[in-house]
C-alpha cells in the first residue's frame, strides 16, 4: 500500500494497526440450558474483549483520519484525497471502513434515532432507502468537518448535519471547507456492491454490534439494541459466507428475544425458526446446543403466544437433543425436564408434568447431594402437581422434604413460601388451624424481609380471606380482602402489573362467593386493565373476561355477558385452546346469554359445540356434559324439534337416574321437563329393558357372599 500524505511528508502506512481492531474473536463458555425463560446454548456466549494496552482505540483511530481530512486549511497536499478520476484513494475506501466502520455504525444508528429532529431523521431515512441527499458545506468546526467525511455503512449517499435532501436524483453532492468542493459521484445503483458491503465484510463489526446491543438491553433501551443486534446479524451473515455460523445463530436468538421483549412475539417466530436452519448437529456438541437452544426459545415464544400445543412440542424437542448430546443423566437434563414438567403443569397435562418431574428428581438425586437445592426445587413442583391431581398426602410430603432442605441451606424467605403451600394443602384436607399456622408464619417471615406492604404478604391475606370464608368467619375474610387490596392499590415500586392483576382476580372470587358481585365485577375490570390486551396473555384475559362474563350475567347484564363471553371465545379460539374443558364452558356459558338474548339458532350452534368439547374432554357421563344435553334439550323444544329434544331429555333423566337416584330433586326436574315434551308430542316415556347382571353392574353398592356391603 503506498504511503500516506501528511503535511508534506511521506509516512510509511503501519498495516497492523490500520487493519487490526480492539474487538477480537472470542471463545465460547457453556452455561445452563435453562438459566432464564429464553435459553441460550453457552456455547454461543460470546465476549468481546478490549484492546491491548499499547493499541490505540477505534476512536483514536477514527479521529486521527478525520482529522487527516479537515486539518490543513491552507490548500496543503494531504487535502488531496481524491484522484482526477473522481474515485475514491484507498486511504478513504480502506482506512475509513476498517478502522471507522465501528464507530460510524453507531452514529448511523444515533442518527436515525434523531430526538426531536424531524428533517434530520427524514434525511437518515432517505439516504438507507438510496434516496440522494445533500450535505451543505459548514465552516464551525472538526466536528462537522467529521461528520462530512463519515462514510457510507449503509449508503452511498452522505448527509449533513441539517439533513437537507438534494434534489438531483442519482448523486450525492459533498462541499467541504477548502478542497472537495463540489464533489459529485453517482450513488451505487447496488447497495450490495457499495460501501454497506464493506463495512459488514469486516468481522470484528458484528461482536461489537452485538455486545453494543447486549448493554442497551441491560439498560432498557430495547429499540436501539433491536437496530444494533439487526446489523450485527448482517454482518456475521456477509462474514459467515454461506457456512454454518454460529455467531449469526447467536445473533438471531438475540434478535428474537428483543422482539419479545417489545411484545412482537410474531416477528420472533421467523427469526428463530431460521437459526434452527443453520447449525448442523453433526459438526460437534455446540452445534447442537445451539439447536437445542432455538428450540426452546421458539416454545417459549409460542407460549407467550398462548399457542400451548405448539409449544410444547418445540420444547419436546429441544429435549431430545439435549439428550442426544449430553446424555440422559446430566444435570442439565434434569433442569430442562423440570422446565418442561413446570409448561405441562401450566397446560394443565398433569400426568405428563408428574413424569418430567419425577425424571428431574431422578437425575438430581443421582448427580448431587442429599437436599440439594435441585433436589429441593424439583419437589416444590412435585408438591404442586400433586396437590393439583387431589393427591394431597402426596403434596404435604414432598413440600416437608423441601422446607427441611431449605432450612438447612439457610433459604428462610424460601421457606415461607414453601409454608403458604403447605397451608394451602391443609386448606385443602381441611385442616384449618394447621393451615391458618402455616400461613401466619409466611406472612411474619415475609413482613420482615420484604416489608408490610409488599405484593407476597397481600398474596397471604388473600389466602387467609379465602381460608375465613370457607370457615363461614366473613367478617375476617373481608377485613384480609380489604388489607390485600390497599397493598394491590398503592403497590411498592417494582412490583408487577401482573402479580397484581393476579391479587384482584383471587380477591374478587371470594366477593363472588359472599354474594358481592358488582365489587366482583369491579376488581376483573382493574385486573384487565393492567393486563391491556398483552400478547403474551391472551389465555389469561380469556379467563378473566368469561368471569367477567358469568357476573353480568347474574346481575342480569345480558349484552354484557354475550360481548365478554364472545371476546373471551375469540381469544381461546386464536390461543389454541379450543379443545379443553373450560372452552366447552364458555360456549355453554355463551349460549346461556343468547338464550336471554332470544337468539335461539345461535345459542343451538354453541350448545353443540360445547356439547362435543365436553364429550371429549369429560365423557357423556359428566354432570358439565349432562347440563349441556339439558340446555340443548331446551333449547331444540324452543325451535320446533321436539324429537330431538325428547331423545337428548331421555338420555339426561336416564343418567340422572342412574348416578343421583329417583329421589333427587334435580332428577324430579328434569323428569317433569321430559314428561310436559312427550305429552305435547303425544307420546310415551321409552324404556331400555335392562337385565337382571346390568342393574347390579350399576349399582355402587353391591353384597357380597358373606353379607357385606362392597362400595
């Protein structure tokens, strides 16, 4: 390379120090699979480490050639950077890209960020749409004078530091204090063959990229680390040539992750599916890492989604590889299947939750100590889904285990939480007063350690509301439903808009219970209003506005009841969940306020629907099925299909029957139901002959051969 000019005298150019940057290519360090809700392979942890000592930095490089430009005012030869033939010398097509690439990266950026600036920020968006723009020449200061010079990231054209746009098309005008005066170049037809090209070919750009945008998200500027981890991704794709990169997969988690946390989790979808593209398992265990590491950030993010199914078959997968990779008996296995059994759990797929977890305890009790803290968590969990499958016994043993544990490794706020469960299981068996002790003892740990008016300790006032009005006390489930909600309305700083959505919903089912509905109703009104229609949530507010829906129905608020029950059918029907239980619910529900609404036909539509969830989910047997074929009965007599309705009626009362006895008062009813149908219709109560070995098959109390009754 030829020397450099600088105020006359010829200096050799030092090529090291031109061509080597401060950001150097790193190493990879593993960390957990499932360190955080969006898990990141450690074999893809990259750091970008500082320059030496005795290197100048980027921004002493870059001012040096800034300066070079705009120093000598007197007409000097080190003014001349241009050629006769209008070209660029290598001086400002090399020097300036690989030593101010960095560094012009972030101030294009800065630019198109442009606070209160509008002509400026037009410009911005002109030059990386290829629009020509022109820059007036200024005499102030370096400053501007490096403003002039900066090149050419994303574009061919220049802007100036008033932003104005040039009105000829095709070319970029660039006046500058003595020399280069009325410079004209025609802008790159093809932004891929310019300058941007250049810029992203340097592969000490993307980790500095990255790292940039990785410390804007640590500062909560998500929209400027969007810009950063986009250009980093770029760049690592020039760089990476077509082969499997794992930087550029790298850079994709972290564009989707920013992506989620903007709440765009469909724009995160894409962009982790195609780095599920790119590693190839067979090139080594980070390869697969990575992969694993897309697959459960993409079931992460179908679940913001509400999309369960989905979800958890990415995280199924991710699984798979992980064991493939790792085996089957590393901890970070049983981290993953206890991430997974915890998803289950909350899809409500409890047996599959118990399995994950009991392989989870497995593993850890195998690979650590007695009480580890692994240990320790897997049976919290365990403790949770027993308690939810009935199992109560069950629960209370697994949660002991794990408050000793947590004794013992000085975890005393962890303890308390471990107590409201255990509180929650007595609750449950009815043990009150062990119960109301356990829940006091929380609350005095937590009282102590977060402070009287934290969201935990109004979280164990809503349980002991809870615990008083089933006891009958409503006196003193009014005084802890009241206490709750000073804490939920004036909330500490910190404190989540969801956790206290949460805390009104809980709350306003025990008003419900004391017959207090419009306070009810109030409370899921705040509740939704925090929620604000978030992405991530659509199951949630789904619940919350199907209750929203039952209360206006009892108060007799029918339009209300039919929008609420309709927007929270949409939501189900968008998140997947068009096949559970409570689904089929919320059409009965649905259906129930048409009726009062006097749409027959469609409150027929729903009932049937609901009437085929319910089937699947419960079977033809379950009391929520039977009062389905009960309102679709009513609903058929009330359109003119009395077949129809005496043939469901009959298949009601016959099970009534069978499951509550002749004597019930529900079976006299419906019984009178079915007998006013086949008056009208002109017919007779058909009877299925049943022998002798069926009727005793029904029976749930049978002799036994020495006289005992069997249940």
């Amino acid at each position: 390379m030829p020397g450099i000019i600088v105020d006359g005298i010829v200096t050799e150019e030092a090529p090291n120090e031109v061509n080597s940057s401060q950001n150097k290519d790193n190493s990879s360090a593993p960390r957990s699979p499932v360190a955080s809700k969006s898990m990141h392979s450690e074999a893809l942890e990259m750091h970008v480490e500082g320059s030496g000592a005795g290197e100048p930095s980027i921004e002493q490089l870059y001012n040096n050639v800034c300066e070079m430009e705009s120093s000598s005012e007197g007409g000097s030869p080190s003014r001349e950077s241009f050629g006769s033939d209008g070209e660029e010398s290598r001086i400002d097509s090399e020097l300036r890209h690989l030593v101010a690439g960095e560094m012009e990266a972030m101030k294009v950026i800065e630019e198109e960020e442009g606070e209160g600036s509008g002509t400026a920020a037009n410009a911005v968006t002109a030059a990386e749409n290829g629009t020509p723009v022109k820059a007036l020449s200024s005499n102030s200061s370096k400053k501007s004078s490096k403003k002039a010079a900066k090149s050419q990231l994303e574009s061919e054209s220049s802007v100036g530091p008033n932003g104005k746009a040039s009105t000829e098309e095709g070319e970029t005008e660039v006046s500058k204090p003595g020399s280069r005066v009325g410079r004209r170049r025609k802008a790159s037809p093809n932004p891929q063959n310019g300058t941007e090209d250049a810029g992203l070919n340097n592969p000490d750009l993307g980790p500095f990229l990255l790292k940039h945008a990785r410390d804007l998200i640590a500062s909560d500027n998500p929209r400027r680390a969007l810009k950063y981890a986009l250009r980093a991704t770029k760049s690592f794709e020039k760089c990476a040539g077509g082969k499997p990169s794992l930087n550029l997969v790298m850079s994709l988690h972290v564009v989707a992750a920013i992506y989620c946390n903007l709440g765009k989790y469909d724009e995160a979808v894409p962009v982790l599916q195609r780095s599920l593209e790119i590693p190839v398992i067979e090139e080594g265990q980070e390869h697969a890492l990575a992969k694993f590491s897309g697959c459960m950030q993409l079931g992460d993010t179908y679940g913001m989604l509400g999309q369960t199914a989905l979800s958890l078959q990415w995280y199924a997968a991710g699984l798979e590889i992980q064991k493939q990779t790792l085996g089957e008996q590393d901890p970070r296995v049983g981290e993953t299947c206890r991430y997974l059994a915890e998803a289950h759990v909350q899809a409500l797929q409890l047996d599959e939750a118990q399995r994950l977890c009991q392989m989870a305890l497995d593993i850890h009790r195998e690979n650590g100590e007695p009480a580890s803290l692994e240990e320790t968590a897997d049976r919290r969990l365990m403790g949770l889904i027993c308690d939810t499958k009935g199992d109560h016994e069950a629960a209370l043993e697994h949660l002991v285990m794990a408050s000793m544990a947590m004794v013992a490794n000085g975890q005393e706020t962890e303890v308390a939480s471990v107590d409201c469960s255990i509180g929650d299981i007595y609750l449950s068996l009815g043990r009150y007063d062990e119960a109301v002790f356990s829940y006091q003892k929380a609350l005095t740990v937590f009282k102590t350690s977060k402070g009287e008016n934290h969201a935990t300790v109004a979280s164990v006032f809503v349980r002991l509301a809870d615990l008083y009005n089933k006891t009958g006390k409503l006196r003193e489930s009014k005084s802890y439903c009241e206490n709750a909600l000073k804490i939920y309305q004036k909330p500490i700083p910190g404190t989540s808009l969801e956790e206290i959505a949460t805390g009104l919903t809980d709350v306003s089912a025990i008003y419900e219970t004391m017959n207090e509905h419009e306070q009810a109703l109030k409370l899921l009104q705040k509740a939704l209003k925090m929620y604000n229609n978030s992405a991530g949530q659509q199951s949630t507010i789904a619940g919350i506005e199907a209750q929203m829906g039952v209360l206006h129905y009892i108060l007799g608020n029918y339009g209300e009841a039919y929008d609420s029950f309709k927007s929270a059918i949409a939501k189900l029907r968008t998140c997947g969940e068009k096949k559970t239980a409570f689904f089929g619910v919320a059409l009965n529900q649905m259906g129930l306020a048409c009726v009062q609404r006097y749409s027959i036909n469609e409150a027929a539509e729903l009932f049937e629907e609901a009437r085929a969830v319910l089937e699947q989910e419960y079977g033809p047997y379950h009391p929520d099925t039977l009062g389905v074929y009960s309102n679709l009965a009513g609903t058929y007599d009330a359109m003119g299909r009395l077949d129809e309705a005496i043939e469901i009626l009959e298949h009601v009362v016959g099970m009534r029957e069978e499951k509550l006895g002749t004597a019930n008062p529900d079976v006299d009813d419906e019984k009178r139901r079915l007998a006013e149908l086949l008056k009208e219709a002109g017919r007779g109560r058909s009877r299925k002959a049943k022998s002798l070995e069926n009727l005793l098959e029904t029976n749930p109390y049978t002799v036994t051969k020495r006289g005992t009754v069997a249940a």
